[in-house]
C-alpha cells in the first residue's frame, strides 16, 4: 500500500498517518519530522533548512527528493508506506512518479483532507506533542487523558513547533495555496485522488480514510 496524505498544514495529516502506519504495519514517511531531526542533529541538510522552515517556507526540492528517495529505498517500506507532507510541489511529485515507477511501483491512493483555513489556524496554534514518543495532542482538542502526561509513554514532556505561532501560519497556509495546492489537480487528472471531509472528528476522519482504502486494498 503506497499511499500520499495530502492536505495544508494543521489538516491532520500526521494523526491519521501514525493510526494507520500502527494499524496496516507501514512506515509514516514524514518529510517535516526528518527535517526537524536534521536540524537537531545539525547536520548539513538541517543547517540549510532551519531557517527556511523557521519563516514557514519550503524547503528546496533537491533536499527533500533525496531524502525521500533514501528512505523509500529502505528494506521497511518494500510492503508499503504512508506520505505525510511529501510531495509539496508538482516538481516533488514528478520525481516520486519518476522514482516509484524505476522500481516498477506506483501509488495506491492520494487522499486530500479538506480542512477550512480557520479551523487550520486553530489546530496549528494549539498543537504540542510529547517530546520522548512523538505522540501528537492539542490544548483543546486532544488533551492527554491526565493532564500533563503522554498517554502513550507517560512522559511528562512535551513540546511545541517553533513554526507553529500566529505570524508562521500565513506563510505556510500562503506556500500551500500557491505550490501544493496544485498537486489536487495533478493527482486527480492521473485518477488517483479520492478526498475526505478533515473537519469531522479524528475518528471519523480515520474510518473515511479506512473506507477508501478498503475499496483499493
Ligand atoms: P498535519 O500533520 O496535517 O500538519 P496534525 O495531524 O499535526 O496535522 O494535526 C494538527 C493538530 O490538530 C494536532 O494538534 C491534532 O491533535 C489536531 N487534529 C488533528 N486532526 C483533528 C481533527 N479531525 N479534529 C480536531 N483536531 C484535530
Ligand atoms: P505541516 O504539515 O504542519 O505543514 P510539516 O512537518 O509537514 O508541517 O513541515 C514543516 C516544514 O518543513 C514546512 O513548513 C517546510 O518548511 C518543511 N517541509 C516539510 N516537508 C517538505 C517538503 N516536502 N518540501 C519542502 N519543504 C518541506
Ligand atoms: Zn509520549
């Protein structure tokens, strides 16, 4: 199952692809989480795109195609994996195609997550997660089940995204419109594109992405 999430930041892309990466067994590909492990760790990769994604833009296509490839090419996604934040640009998603169909692969689903700009500004502004398991939560939205400790791990640290503050927000909302939002058009005119209503619940929006892949699983 090769499967893309596809939607503007804070749509939940990163939810429903941790529950169904646990429930079907394949890697959450997560071009956001790799970067922000690059900078943490420092190296090259990180050093050239902290700032960039700081100020809430993209990162250069060369940077997270290689990445993307690397890590496709990994002995755990032979069976499968899951998008999240990759492709971000018509450029991105023709050198996936190109990628995919070297190595006689191709793309289950593209699922789009319709979310309205001011619900978006909402999820952004109040997403943290644990800083020990990576556990997303929300300050009104999906509050840990004990106030202060990670359902998951029991951790008792949690942090937030230095892009996720009221000023960022406009700039990555801006970049979606402009260099992902195309991407809708791209994937429909291939037949890939199916979409979900991302304003219902996390659960409903988890059993309308099990619905869709069930028909093409
Ligand atoms: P993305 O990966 O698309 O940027 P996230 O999955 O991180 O988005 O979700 C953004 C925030 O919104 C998180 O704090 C998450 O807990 C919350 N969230 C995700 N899906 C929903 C939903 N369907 N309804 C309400 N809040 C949600
Ligand atoms: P969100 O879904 O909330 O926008 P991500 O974690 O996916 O957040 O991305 C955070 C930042 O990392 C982006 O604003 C951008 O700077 C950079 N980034 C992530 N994925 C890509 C990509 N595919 N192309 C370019 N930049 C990217
Ligand atoms: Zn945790």
């Amino acid at each position: 199952m090769n499967l893309i999430l596809l939607g503007p930041p804070g749509a939940g892309k990163g939810t429903q692809a941790k529950v169904l990466s646990a429930k079907r067994g394949i890697p959450q590909l997560s071009t956001g989480d790799m970067l922000r492990a690059a900078v943490k760790a420092g190296s090259d990769v990180g050093k050239a795109a902290k700032a960039v994604m700081e100020a809430g833009k993209l990162v250069s296509d060369d940077i997270v195609i290689k990445i993307i490839e690397d890590r496709i090419a990994a002995a755990d996604c032979a069976r499968g994996f899951i998008l999240d934040g990759f492709p971000r640009t018509l450029a991105q998603a023709a050198a996936l195609d190109k990628m995919l169909t070297s190595k006689g692969r191709s793309l289950d689903a593209v699922i789009e997550m319709r979310v309205n700009d001011g619900e978006l500004v909402g999820r952004i502004s109040g997403r943290y997660t644990c800083s020990k398991c990576g556990a997303g939560y929300h300050d009104t939205n999906l509050k840990p089940k004990t106030a202060g400790v990670c359902d998951s791990c029991g951790s008792t640290d949690f942090v937030r995204r230095p892009d996720d503050n009221a000023a960022t927000v406009t700039t990555r909302l801006m970049a979606y419109y402009r260099e992902t939002s195309p991407l809708i058009g791209y994937y429909f005119c291939k037949g890939n594109l199916k979409s979900v209503d991302g304003m219902a619940s996390i659960e409903d929006v988890g059993a309308a992405i099990e619905g869709i892949l069930n028909k093409v699983s």
